[in-house]
C-alpha cells in the first residue's frame, strides 16, 4: 500500500513517502479500514518533533514518551472496513465507521496513560489501517468523508474538556485559539450547551468564528476584561495565561488540553486561592464521549469546517500548512 512513515523525531525530512509498505492485516478484536479522509493534528506536529519531552532536557519525546519507528501517523480516520479479525461478525465488512482515536483499557482512570492511534499504533496516513474494532463506530451522516474526518481528535478532546468543567446553560466560557481544531470545536460544543461564547482568534478570522457560534470575539494577545466570565477553556497557554486566569470570575473554572503558545507559564495562586478558581487538566476522551459525539455529529448539530483537502502524496505540504495557522478549523489527508 501507499503510505507515508514517520522514520524519527525531527523535522519533515523525517517523513518518507513509500507505496512498497506491506498492508496490515486484522488481529483478533481488530478489523481493517480501508482509509477515505485523515484529519491532521497538532499532536502529528509535535510527536515527529518529539515535542512532548520535557522542553529542559534536550531529549526528545512522543505522546507517551519512547516511540517505535517506522511509524504511520494519523490519529483521525474514516473509511469503511473490508476485513475482519477473528471473534469480529463478518456483516461488519462494508460499514462506512469512523474511528475513536484513544486507545485505553475503558477505564476512566487509564486515559492519563491511554495511547493513541498514529502515535502508540499505525493511523491512518496510508491507504489501509488497522484498529480495534470497537473503536471503528458506525456513522450515518450525509457529510462527506473529509467534513467526517475533521471530527475526532479535535472533537473528542472539545468535548472532554466541557465535561470536565461541567459547562452549563447561561454561563459564559472563553475560548482561546477559538480558529484551531480544538478550538472551533469548543465554539460549536459550547454554544449547543447554550453558554455565551467569547472566542479569541487571530486577524481576518472574526466572522468565521462568529458563524461558528461565537457570540463575540477578541483579537489574539488581547486581554480580556477582569472576571468577566465563568469558564475559560484554553488550549494556548503561554503568557497569555495570567491574564487568563484573571478573566474569570470568583468560583470559576479553568480547563487546558493544549499549549500551543507555550507549557511553561507565570501563575500568581493568591489569585487561584481567593478567588477559589478550579484549575482542570484534560486530554482525550472516553468511549462514550467519543460515542456520544458522534450521535451528535449524525444529527446534525455540528458543523465540520475543513479549511483544505491534500492527497497523501502531499501530506508534507499539508503539515507546513497546518503549522502557518492562516486557516481556520482542520486540514485533511484523502488518500
């Protein structure tokens, strides 16, 4: 099959294209996905830079720390199967599924140490993949693969986050890098659980993010008013953190699942303790948040914004892209 491998941390020299690769063969629980559309994330960027490592230590690092290469990455997959494992019904072959990309034993507790697909396994930047059958779910929707694989990563993680805080009708969330994946998940995740949604995006990307659902919207590296909101859900970090945290009201939440702008931050905790702010950590999300998602993907409540589409051949291009941030919502692989 046609893939592209992952041979080391580093930078885009590290990706060799290759149609020579042995196709992957279902294992008992697993079926094969004859791959459509793979979304590109982030996490791709930084596991092939090894990124995840302690910044000080020079060394670097995946999701999980050491990493087996050669890789295939891709975490967000939808395709339809056409092979099965063994103890899989073979009326599965055929089935347009899209994939849950956390790999963890279901439960809760073993999500901070949960793999994910294209990093602890091959993904979905190939013509094939391989994964575990119960995280191939079954959709019915009328969007397109592309629009369909915009949705995983990027969503799931949205939606873990507004569990995690429990973000509630009327109260009003700050979204930051509210142009991003994550970020115009959030938008959308937020609006439909009826909050006041206050996004912050980069120049020309206003009226996007208002469509998405935004009710009003700050300029990036703008600070926002002081205790002006109930929840800030944040995926930058950086210097604009403190400020952050001084947005928010006393009894406030604060959740991260990212730190684009930096992991390192300033933090003042007179502010965490009078104010007695709940300061939340998340990643990815359970299974049934995954499969919660996608009831809400089929009825239509979500709409994807795909910025670009890319063969594979070009998947170096679309990861130059991503990085250069002058879209807004996901760039997908069609292979």
């Amino acid at each position: 099959m046609r893939a592209y491998l992952l041979t080391g941390f580093g930078g885009p020299e590290k990706l060799e294209y290759r149609e020579d690769v042995a196709d992957p063969v279902p294992a008992t629980g697993e079926v094969r996905v004859r791959v459509t559309a793979a979304g590109v994330n982030n996490t791709d960027i930084w596991t092939r830079e090894g990124a995840y490592g302690d910044p000080d230590s020079g060394h670097p690092s995946a999701w999980r720390g050491t990493m087996t290469f050669p890789r295939i990455q891709g975490a967000d997959i939808v395709g339809h199967i056409d092979q099965v494992g063994e103890d899989v019904p073979v009326e599965r072959i055929g089935e347009r599924v899209i994939v849950d990309p956390v790999l963890y034993s279901g439960n809760e507790k073993d999500l901070a140490s949960s793999g994910l697909m294209g990093s602890e396994r091959d993904g979905g930047f190939a013509e094939f993949a391989t994964v575990p059958a119960a995280n191939a779910l079954p959709v019915d929707s009328t969007l397109d693969d592309a629009e369909l694989a915009s949705f995983p990563t990027a969503y799931q993680t949205a939606y873990r986050m507004v569990e995690r805080v429990g973000l509630g009708e009327s109260e009003s969330v700050l979204v930051t890098g509210a142009s991003g994946g994550v970020g115009s998940a959030l938008v959308q995740l937020a609006k439909a659980r009826g909050s006041h949604v206050v996004a912050v995006v980069g120049p020309g990307k206003e009226q996007q993010a208002l469509q998405a659902g935004a009710d009003a919207t700050l300029g990036r590296g703008a600070v926002p008013e002081r205790e002006s909101v109930d929840v800030v859900a944040d995926v930058v970090g950086g210097p604009s953190f403190s400020a952050l945290l001084d947005a928010l009201r006393p009894l406030g939440r604060y959740v991260t699942a990212g730190a684009i702008a930096g992991p390192v931050v300033n933090m003042d905790l007179r502010g965490v303790y009078l104010k007695e702010l709940t300061l939340v950590g998340s990643t990815v999300s359970t299974h049934e948040q995954f499969a919660a998602l996608v009831r809400e993907i089929e009825q239509g409540g979500l709409r994807p914004f795909v910025a670009g589409t890319y063969p594979l051949r070009e998947l170096p291009r679309a990861q130059q892209d991503f990085v250069s941030k002058k879209f807004f919502g996901k760039l997908v692989i069609t292979p």
